[in-house]
C-alpha cells in the first residue's frame, strides 16, 4: 500500500513534535470527506513509565489526540492550508466518546476520521480507532480554526 503521507509531510500540517505528535502516517485522504492514519504505539514512549507501568495501556485521552490530530491534518489538506498560514485548528468539543478495547505497545492504531459537517473554521466529525478489526474508541470531535 503506498503511503500518501509520510512523516516529513504530516511534520508540515502538525505544530506537534515529541513527544505529543501522535500519527505516524496518513494511508488515505480523501480532501472535505475523510483520512485514514497509523499510529505505532511503542514501549519507547515516555507516557508508559508512569501509566500502569506493570501494565502499560496508552491512554484513552491520547487515542482521542491521536483522532484529533488526523482531523486537522484533514481539515488542512481540505482548506489547502497549513500552520505556516498562521492558523491553526484547536480541538473544540468532544462527544460520545466510548473507550472499547484497551491499546498496549506493540499495538497499531488505524485512526478512521469523517467529516459529519465542515466549514472553513468548524468541523463536526466522526473519528473511530481500530486496533486490527477491532474497535479501540470512538468519539464525535469537533475542531475549530484560530487565526494566530
């Protein structure tokens, strides 16, 4: 499967760096519609020593980041923009989010992110991430743009 963007290119639409840059690779962008992204989730990260540390588990807070993340890097390649454009999209709301299946390292996260409705500023979307086929969270986000 060719990868439609690799980290260099998510670098350019995501402010985050390390260690709260939370996807690692967008497979499918469909602009104004939907993304699909991969986050590798590794014991290298620093959240797992102090987080269940004899149980590592991501937390459930960082899969929805991880959901948020790929919905900006959406908003952004919809609007042709980016953070160098001065403005930058800020999670705004959340709803729904339901937590079914826990994520450990070694574990990877297909992040499904659709627009439910979307302007230039404000965006309702359906995120869902799957570890495999099976269902790790889900959650309505909203996203909301900020000039800077």
């Amino acid at each position: 499967m060719n990868t439609v963007m690799d980290i260099q290119e998510i670098l350019k639409y995501l402010p985050h760096r390390y260690p709260f840059l939370l996807i690692d690779r967008v497979i499918e962008i469909k602009k104004g519609e939907s993304i699909i992204a991969i986050k590798n989730v590794t014991m290298n990260e620093a959240y797992f020593e102090g987080h269940f540390p004899n149980y590592p588990v991501l937390p459930g807070v960082l899969i929805l980041e991880s959901l948020a993340q790929a919905a900006a890097v959406l908003a952004y390649k919809s609007t042709d923009s980016s953070p160098n454009d001065g403005s930058i999209y800020l999670f705004a709301g959340i709803d729904k989010a339901r937590f079914r299946r826990i994520v450990i390292p070694g574990d990877q996260l297909r992040l499904e992110v659709k627009v439910l409705r979307g302007k230039r500023d404000i965006w309702k979307l359906e995120g869902s991430a799957y570890v495999g086929d099976e269902l790790a969270c889900s959650a309505e986000l909203l996203s909301a743009r900020k000039e800077g």
